[in-house]
C-alpha cells in the first residue's frame, strides 16, 4: 500500500496572522514566511485572512522562481494550501518543473483545470507538459479544453495539432504492431514464408529463476467482459479490468490503449530497473475515486493511490491516467513481483524492505534518486527532532499506520536505495530472496553488505542532514 505525497502537516501551533504575513512578504523574509506557515491547519484560519496568507506565500513563490526554485515550490506549496486560487497553482506548477517534480506540476494544473475551467493556462500548460511525456491521447483531451477565446486559443490549435499528429502515429503503429503479432501467432493472414517468432525469453524470476527458460508469451490485448460486469483486457503479462462507466466503443479503445502503454511502460521500467518481471499475468483493477471508496471505504480511497491486495494490483482515481497514476502501477507491480517468486511476500519481507523497494523504484521512474523535496523537508525536521523511524520498527506494522506514513515509507526507500548503491540491483534481489526464505534480516545484511540494521539507520540519518 502507498500512502499519497499529501501536504505535510507539521504538530505545532497555529499559524501567525494575517498581516504578519504581508509583512513578512513586504519585507522580503521568503524563509521566515515560510517557517510560520509551513505547519498548522489553514481550516483554522477564517477564510478572509486565508486568502491573504495565500498571496503572501504566492508573492515570495513569484519572486523566486529564478534564484531559488526549491523555495518557490515550497512557498507555492503552502499558498496553494491556504487558497487553490490561479495564481497559488500556476506558480507551484511552474516551481514544481523547475525542480524536476513533474508529477506535482502535473497535479497542480489538473486542480487549476478543476477549480479554474476558464482559465486557459490550466489546460496548456498540461497539454504541453503531457505532450513532453509522450501523452498523445492525453495531451489532446485537455488542449481541447481551453476556451476558445482565451488568449491561450492560438497557442493550444498547434499544440492540438501536434497531438492528433502524434496520436495518428501511434495508432498506426499500434495497429501495425497487432497486424504483425496475429501473423506471428497465427491469428490472421500469413505470408508465403512465414518469419519472425512469439517466443520471448522469460527474465529469470520466481522459483525456476537460477534455470531460465523460454517461453510463449501473447502480448496481444483481448477483449471481453467479466462475470462482475467488468471490462477486460487481457495478455501474457496484464489483465485489466475496469467498469465502463458508459463509454462508448471509441471511449474504451482510447482508455484502454492508454492503460496498455501505461502498463507496458510499467512492466520494461520494472525489468530495467530490477532486472525482474513477473511470469504469471497479474489482474490491474482500475477505480475511480467513487468506486475505489465504495470498495474500499472512504478513508483508504482519501490516503492512498493504490493497493496491491488478493493478487491484483488495485489503482485508485485512474479514470484518468496522470504520471501519478503511472507512478502508482509501477510502485504496486513491483509488490506483485516480489509476491510472485516470494509466495505472501508481505509476511515473509520485513515491510521497511518490502514497501521501501516499490517507493524507491517508483521515485526513481519519477526522475530522482531521493524523496520529493517537501517530502525531505519533513525527514530533516524528524532527523532532527530525534524523530525518524527506525527500520526495526517498520518492520512488522503496514507503514500508513505509522504516525508519519510519508516518512516512514521514504525512510525506507531510502535504505534500499543504501543498499542498491553499496550492491547494485542483482545483490539486492538475492538479499532479498533470502531474507524472504527465513534468513534472518540481520545476518543476511551482514553478508551482503556488512551492515547492521543499526548502520543502515545511521547511514539513511547522514543521506537525509
């Protein structure tokens, strides 16, 4: 389970008035406005005064954004917190790209596209940063979304154009791709001399892993409806499920081609990255929010994106496919890999090493080597504050449970990613095979890498001050 990158809400007293912040903001204190406002509850603040802290803290995320980006994304952060207002938005996407968080700069535009329909920097902003992801489909949904005769109108006809283009391509290729896979496996016409093969050799996972094999493996998508009314998708590597939600013929082959190549991205980031994939096909469960909280309850559908739970990976809110839902199944097929050449992995894995696995993974296909920079910010006031977990006490205990769940899941993807350096990938894997066999954690740590869980601690403590 992943606890969602939420804004961090710091145990202290209520936040300064209102004039302290235009103060602050007149005298150009960036860092002291955002000390006093980067913790407290703005729902304890009156809506009058809210709105002025918000364009306070937009005033030094304005003013910042050339000299000092990761400041501006934090004071961004905080103004959009106290008010989802244009500007608030607008500068934390802007700050957000600027450091490279481009799943925050993504979120943010789809607020400001929520909140603000008529507003139309929202959708090309997002169009262009989309079209940048290689979102044909995407990028095209939204572009066409800015009104009309906003002053982004031009702008948006070349960037739809430039979409249908790429989309056209891509559906050719698609289309092109699938005519010679059915010639392959022999579901459709051939030619005189046939060639080619739907052999793929299987990366070395699950129990026959040391003997490697080669196997058939169809990844062609077939489609079709479940006993439950779902639709389905399904190839040697996926099964996707959805409810339609009434989305007529075109709807479903658009949705579900994106859902493929978001899956495939998933499946070759994963094999890049660990060197290992599942062998079975693993059921993908996409929700929207409503159904993901009718499933789930209302509270797990608020505080996560996604599960892996009774051999499906579970997404939340994909009704539209944004780089944090992308992230998320990356995340959650690396828990079904582990689950599958390690049966019950979750009982079997210390949690810290399970879920810190999958977060390191999922911050390294978002770009990075480390945790977000809100979310760093908070690890230094808990390495300071005598806070930070420990890794022997995430070991048992799910980590949204934890009284910090984003601390807690990036202290132990930090640790992995410890561990990665000192051994690479390949050592890793075996570590943890063998700690999931039932060698003790402490001494297969030992042999590896000549670490105690204590050092581990200490060398996350030094990575993160």
């Amino acid at each position: 389970m992943r606890a969602l990158l939420v804004a961090l809400v710091l145990a202290a007293a209520p936040p300064p008035s209102a004039q302290k912040a235009k103060e602050l903001a007149a005298s150009r204190a960036w860092e002291d406005l955002y000390l006093a406002f980067a913790s407290g509850d703005p729902k304890d603040v009156p809506d009058a005064q809210r709105r002025t802290i918000s364009a306070a803290l937009l005033k030094g995320c304005e003013a910042l954004l050339d000299e000092d980006a990761v400041m501006a994304f934090s004071l961004g952060e905080r103004a959009a917190v106290y008010e989802e207002s244009p500007g608030a938005l607008r500068c934390l996407a802007r700050s957000a790209r600027k450091t490279d968080q481009r799943a925050s700069a993504e979120a943010a535009l789809r607020k400001g596209l929520e909140k603000h329909p008529k507003d139309g920097a929202f959708p090309l902003e997002l169009g262009r940063l989309l079209l940048e992801e290689q979102d044909a489909a995407g990028a095209l949904a939204v572009l066409e979304k800015v009104p009309p005769r906003s002053r982004e109108a031009a702008e948006a006809k070349k960037l739809v154009q430039q979409a249908r283009a790429k989309t056209s391509e891509e559906n050719a290729a698609r289309k092109e791709a699938e005519r010679l896979e059915q010639r392959i496996n022999g579901e459709g016409p051939q030619p005189r001399r046939p060639s080619g093969s739907d052999l793929e050799v299987a990366p070395a996972t699950g129990r026959g892993a040391d003997k490697g094999e080669t196997r058939s493996v169809s990844l062609s998508y077939e489609s079709g409806t479940d006993a439950a009314g779902m639709r389905t998708r399904s190839n040697g590597r996926f099964t996707i499920r959805y409810f339609n939600n009434a989305r007529d013929f075109g709807q479903r082959a658009d949705y579900e081609g994106r859902v493929v190549a978001a899956l495939d991205e998933a499946y070759d980031f994963t094999l890049r990255e660990i060197g290992q994939t599942r062998r079975e096909p693993v059921d993908v469960v996409l929700y929207t929010r409503e159904e993901f909280s009718v499933h789930f309850g209302r509270d797990k559908a608020r505080m996560i994106a996604g599960l892996y739970s009774d051999n499906a990976i579970r997404i939340n809110d994909a009704a539209e496919l944004t780089q944090e839902t992308r992230a998320t199944l990356v995340h959650e097929y690396i828990h079904a890999v582990l689950d599958e050449y390690m049966p019950n992995a979750r009982e079997s894995l210390p949690v810290w090493l399970n879920e810190g696995l999958a977060e390191y993974v999922e911050w390294r296909y978002l770009g990075g080597e480390g945790p977000p920079v809100p979310v760093r910010q908070a690890m230094v006031g808990a390495a300071k504050g005598g806070k930070l977990p420990r890794l022997a006490e995430l070991a048992s205990t799910s980590l949204i449970f934890n009284r910090n769940p984003t601390v807690a899941y990036a202290t132990s993807a930090m640790a992995v990613g410890e561990l990665v350096r000192r051994g690479g990938a390949e050592r890793l894997i075996t570590f943890i095979r063998e700690v999931g066999a039932g060698k003790p954690i402490e001494e297969a740590l030992r042999d590896h890498y000549g670490e105690s869980l204590a050092t581990l601690d200490e060398r996350v403590r030094e990575g993160i001050l």
